[in-house]
C-alpha cells in the first residue's frame, strides 16, 4: 500500500489535485478520497520514514483543500480522515481497558552467559539444535497497544498492569506515524492488536527543552516520562507539540472474520510481521532488525549496538532478543511475567553512585535560583560528570538529599546528569540537610516565590548575576548572534567596568580592551565588525535578545509578523495579542508587562540610537531588496566568510528562504568545509544546485 514505487503517482495526484482545486468532473466524493490518501502518504513519508517529498506549504495546501472539501460535503466526512487526529474535546478521564493479550515484560540478560543460558533453554524446550534469532532495539519510552478492526483503528490503550490499561484512543490518534486505517484485511486479518513503544527522538527532546530554556519554563528531564505524560494529557492539542512517535514491535493477537488465530499461520516469523506492519505504514524497527542463528554473531552485534547507542536518534537502553519462528515462540510459551521466547540485553546502566561535596547556587537570567550539585567526579556513559541538577527546594526537600550524602546520579536523555535519590543506608551521621537561601547568593535580595511555581526567585532586576545572563542571553547564538562576545567576555567585560548593561555592547572602550591580556590590534576589529554586524540582525531576533519571559524564537517570529518596529507592541493589550496565532495568555501577559516598563523603552530608545534594526522584516526586506524572492537555500558545513546565522539571515532579509532539510524544493545547497550527509543526499535528488560559500557569494554580488 505504502510502496516506494507509489511516491511518483502520489506526487502527481498530489500537484494535480492543488492544480484542479474544484473540478467538476471529478464529484467531491472522489476527491475528498484522493486527497486523503494523497496527505495519509505524505504523513508516511514525513513521519514515518522522515523523508518528505513536498514543502510544508504545499502539505498544508492540500489538507486545507481537504478540510474545506469535508465542511462543504460532511457527508462523505469519515473518523480515519487526516483531519480528524485531533479532536478537540478534552479526555476527563481515560476508562480501564482489557488487553486482547497480556501486555507482558521482558527478561533480562547482562552478558554473553546469560544469552547462552538463554540459548540453551530455547534449544530444550523447542528440541531443536539450531534456532533462528531476531535482535532489535530495546526503546526506552512508554508502552502502547493499538487495535484494529475491519482495517480502522479503533483503540489504543497504555501498558497499565499488563492485563488491563487506560484507554488513549483520543492521543493516540493525535500521532501521524500511527495509521488511522491500514489494510490488514490484505492479509486475512480482521482484528489484530499490536504493541510498541511511544518515543521522543533524542533532536526533537533537546530542541523541546531549549525552546522551553529559553521561554524560562522549566525543562523536562527525560524523553520517556515527557512521552509517558503527554500520552495521558487531557487536551490533545497538545499533545501534537511533543514530537511524539510511535514504534511497533509485536503483535499480540491477530483473528480473521470467523475468529480464527491467524498468528504463526497467515504470519510465520517475527520478521515477517514486522515487515507486515512496515508494508502497512507503522513504523517499525525493520531496517534494524538482525537475523541470525549464531550466538557468536549475536554477542558480537550487541556490542556494535553497545559502543554506537549514543548516534542512535532515539533513547535505546539495550536490545530485544526474539525467536524468530512463531511457532515456535508459541511452544516456548510465556510465565506470568514474561515470554520464554524473548529476553532483553541490557546495556551497561548510565547510573552510578558518587558523593555530594557542595551545592552552588545559581542565579539564572529570570533570577530564578537553581541548585546544582557539586559532585566528586566520576564516569558515566562515557563521560566525567562533577555537577548534577537538583532542580529546586521540593526536590531537595522530597528526596532528604543531604551534603556528605552518597547519591546516585543518572545521565538520562543526554541531558544534564541528575541526582536520582540519595543512599541513606550509607549515612555515617556526619551528612548535612541542605538549607535552601532566603537571599539571592549574589545581591543577597530577599529570595520570592509564588504559590504556582516551584522555583525561588532574586525580584531584584538589576541582580548583577541577572544582568550578566541577560547580557549574555542577548549576545548568544540564536539571539544577536555576536561573534567574538560569549559568555566568558562578557564576563570579563562586566568585571571590568566595560559593560554594564545592553546598551554597553554598542559603546564599548576599543582602546582599554586592547591592553586586556589576550587582545590584539586584530582581535579587537573582530569584535568591532562582530558588533557593527549584529546591529542588521532581524527585528525578531532582536526581540527575543531582550529576554522577556515565555519569548522564544518562534513566538518573537509570529510577534514581529504583525508589528512593523518592535516599540509597537506597547499598543497592544494582552486581549489583542492572544487573538495572534499561538500567542497563549502568559506569553501576552509577559509581553504587556514589558512594555509598560519605562526603563524597557528607554533600552529600545538606546539601542535604535546606536544604530540597531528595529524594524520588522517587511521593512527590512523593502530596503535591500527581493534578489532572492522564492528561492530556497541550506547551508551546511563550516562557512569561512561569514557565519552560518548571518548568511542566513542575509538570505532571509533577501526574501529566500532557509529550509531544514535536503529536499526536492532545495534551490540551492551551499557547502562549507566538512559537508556532511546534506551533500550526498542533494547530490542523490539531483535538482539541488550545489554552490561553494565563493559560488555563494559570487553569485549574490552578480
Ligand atoms: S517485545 C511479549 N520489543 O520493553 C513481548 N519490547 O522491559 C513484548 N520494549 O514491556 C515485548 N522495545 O514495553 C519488545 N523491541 C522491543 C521493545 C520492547 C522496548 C519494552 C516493552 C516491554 C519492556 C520490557
């Protein structure tokens, strides 16, 4: 159904169905029809296999064509339609469901030895010598079982105790990699339930929690709990902004119309229904499914597995060792907590214990004040880790963590290492209860907390740790982008009386930074141009510069769509901003409460005196120019002329636009030094112009 072979035709009836919007010739009915397999493929290909063929714009084109084709014609509306994953009512509450089949666990191994065991208990019970073995990723998210019937989904259902769990159809729905319809009847099938694993690829966490980082929310700690959580939020709406994906690995019970058990006949391996499923549109571990029938082999695979699990894309914590033949797993049988068919190999734990010498307390750019743990160092996953996060006081509170105490640290998600619970068992009496300050460690403020937050906060905004952070915020990457000003220099510069607020970074003493250990005549006309050239950056970079609470890129984006300089947003009320696509009541309630602050105004004042853009990009855009008005470009490697943010930005200020990844609307791929996969996958697709960072910007200055 989902056949590579089909992209060609569903491209074409995808352009042609843009092309003809309404004709007549082809009754609603029919088109409502195309249209929907036209986006299910599209969704395939994006959310499943990660390689789209059409812009968002074009996507987005066609599911409104479709949504307007349902509202005229709801009659030939149906619930598997691309526009019904989402159902707007909220879920009060989620009814306990029966599994068709227990939803057992796993037995675990640690070593070749226990595979062997494991091996050896295989070959008895099946009374073969020789068995075939399937080894694949062990995902490390929140369980779900999905049934289908008559080719609908018709229930999705979490792990809960294994026989029965909470029904999460409604979410379930929500996820683009899990189909709404999928032709099992194909293969004989007309009830089937199957299992997998709700996951958050390791980018989408870490690019979750940066935009969360930077809107001063608190940041999630692991992709498995965020992904176990929002699978049981209320609003589903929501739910379609975590990145949620889901992987089937098993099938559980499968029935045709006269219910008969169709496992281990129409189906005879656990390959084969992987390969059913993939062929159906699920996605599947099977481009990462091994088989072999060597224990040798298997040993040595796992450790392949074991060295590389860090470039995995999503969180594995070790592999699944399965009998391949169903009939053979259906002989081996199950206990009350497992199957004898299969068995995890765990890899080496990302935990360990160590102890707590010290706590810093840090004050962050909101002032919201963060404990973090001074560690004695030691090696986890492959890294030294000597400081861990402990969050706040609850969290201190809670676990009774003590200084002196022996804790044990995990390194979950790749994120910051965290401090899992102490080991009071090997407390000697000389451990110390932490007591949190009532004063900010830095202005020695009275610390405030709110009844909704959890976190202690400095009120006092000239906080010299808050100023330095906000300096800081406003100079980094994705902000005003300043080359040769980072963290460290402004620190120093704060300490040396050069900087001590924003306006500063634009007045800056030449001269007196030239005699600063380290500076040359050079260094200094790096910085000077670094500076010069952030005053051109967009309104909307400028605006989340500022820092103003919940702002984030995306936000900053949409706010500046609708102003022309960013001092009119102290027009608006916070009733106008909500009205703005995404804008939510705390983001427009923090952005009034900025601009009703004289000394935020009196900053914007400053800054446009210096000679910094303030104007929106239409503005922007009029005044260079539309050269590359509908042209689309990437950039990749290392640039050596400019950064990659500011050729970027010089695109955009253009008219082009950046996209994200490698696809067939690539104009142009533009290569620093060390291209990586871009290159080759532009190369493959053979449309994209491939252009040298010279090529790039000779072929600006023609
Ligand atoms: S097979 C009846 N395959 O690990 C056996 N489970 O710790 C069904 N898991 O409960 C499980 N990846 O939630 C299987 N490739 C995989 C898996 C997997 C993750 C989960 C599953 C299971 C848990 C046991």
């Amino acid at each position: 159904m989902y056949n590579p072979a089909d992209a060609k035709n569903m491209l074409a009836l995808g352009k042609m169905l843009l092309a003809e919007k309404n004709n007549a010739a082809t009754s609603a009915q029919q088109q409502i029809e195309e249209l929907k397999k036209v986006i299910n493929y599209h969704d395939w290909r994006y959310y499943v296999l990660a390689e789209p063929v059409v812009s968002d714009l074009e996507y987005d084109t066609l599911f409104k064509q479709l949504k307007k084709l349902e509202e005229s014609y709801p009659q030939y509306k149906t619930p598997d339609s691309p526009t019904q994953r989402v159902a707007f009512t909220l879920t009060k509450e989620f009814p306990a469901v029966q599994h068709l089949s227990p939803m057992l666990s796993l037995d675990n191994s640690y070593n070749a030895e226990d595979l062997a065991t494991f091996d050896t208990q295989i070959k008895k019970l099946t009374s073969l010598d020789s068995i075939d073995y399937t080894l694949e990723p062990k995902f490390d998210g929140t369980g779900i079982s999905l049934v289908y019937e008559n080719d609908q989904l018709v229930r999705a259902a979490t792990r809960g105790d294994g026989s029965s769990g909470e029904e999460i159809t409604n979410n379930a729905r929500v996820l683009r990699s899990i189909p709404l319809s999928a032709a099992f009847s194909k293969f004989g099938i007309y009830k089937i339930e199957i299992r997998g694993e709700v996951l958050i690829s390791k980018t989408f966490f870490e690019s979750m929690n940066q935009l969360r980082r930077e809107a001063g929310l608190k940041e999630f700690a692991n992709a498995r709990n965020t992904a176990a959580g929002a699978m049981r939020m209320q609003d589903n709406r929501e739910i379609a902004q975590r990145g949620l994906e889901a992987v089937m690995y098993h099938i559980g019970y499968a029935v045709n119309t006269q219910n008969n058990n169709l496992l281990a006949r129409k189906i005879e391996s656990h390959q084969q229904s992987i390969q059913m499923l993939a062929e159906l549109g699920f996605k599947t571990p099977l481009h990462d499914l091994f088989v072999t029938h060597s224990l040798d082999e298997l040993v040595k695979k796992l450790a392949k597995w074991e060295a590389q699990r860090e470039t995995y894309p999503y969180e594995v914590d070790g592999m699944v060792i399965k009998v391949n033949r169903l009939d053979l797993q259906e002989i081996c049988g199950a206990t009350a907590h497992h199957p004898r068919w299969a068995i995890a190999y765990k890899f080496k734990a990302k935990e360990t214990t160590t102890t707590l010498l010290d706590i810093d307390f840090q004050v962050g750019r909101t002032g919201a004040i963060t404990p973090v743990a001074k560690l004695q160092p030691v090696q986890l996953a492959g890294v030294t880790v000597s400081s861990a996060s402990l969050h706040n006081e609850d969290y201190i509170v809670e676990k009774d963590i003590r200084l002196g105490d022996t804790v044990v640290v995990e390194r979950s998600g790749d994120v910051i290492p965290q401090i899992v619970r102490p080991l009071p068992e090997t407390r000697t009496g000389k451990e110390i209860p932490i007591i949190f300050p009532k004063n900010c460690p830095v202005c020695d403020t009275a610390l405030e907390k709110t009844e909704t937050e959890a976190v202690w906060r400095c009120p006092n905004k000239q906080c010299p740790a808050q100023v330095v952070e906000g300096i800081i915020h406003f100079v980094s990457k994705n902000a005003m982008d300043i080359e040769g000003l980072g963290r460290n220099q402004v620190k120093l510069f704060y300490q040396e009386n050069f900087i001590q607020n924003i306006p500063d970074i634009f007045q800056l003493p030449y001269h007196e930074i030239l005699q600063l250990k380290g500076y040359k005549e050079k260094s200094v006309q790096n910085l000077q141009k670094g500076i010069e050239n952030a005053k051109d950056r967009s309104a909307d970079r400028l605006l989340y510069a500022l820092g103003i609470r919940f702002v984030g890129r995306g936000n900053a984006k949409i706010l500046m769509q609708y102003v022309e300089d960013v001092e009119d947003l102290k027009n608006w009320t916070p009733e106008q901003l909500q009205e703005l696509p995404e804008i939510g009541p705390t983001v427009a309630q923090s952005v009034c409460d900025y601009f009703a602050d004289e000394a935020n105004l009196h900053l914007l004042h400053q800054l446009k005196a210096f000679g910094v853009n303030t104007q929106s990009k239409q503005n922007s855009q009029e005044l260079l120019g539309d050269s590359l008005s509908g042209k689309t470009f990437l950039f990749t490697g290392t640039l050596q002329k400019f950064s990659r943010n500011e050729a970027e930005t010089f695109v955009e200020q253009h008219g082009g636009k950046i996209l994200s990844s490698v696809s067939k609307n690539l104009n142009y791929l533009v290569v620093g030094e060390n291209a990586g996969s871009k290159l080759a996958k532009a190369e493959k697709i053979g449309t994209v112009t491939v252009l040298s960072e010279t090529d790039f910007w000779a072929m600006i200055e023609g």
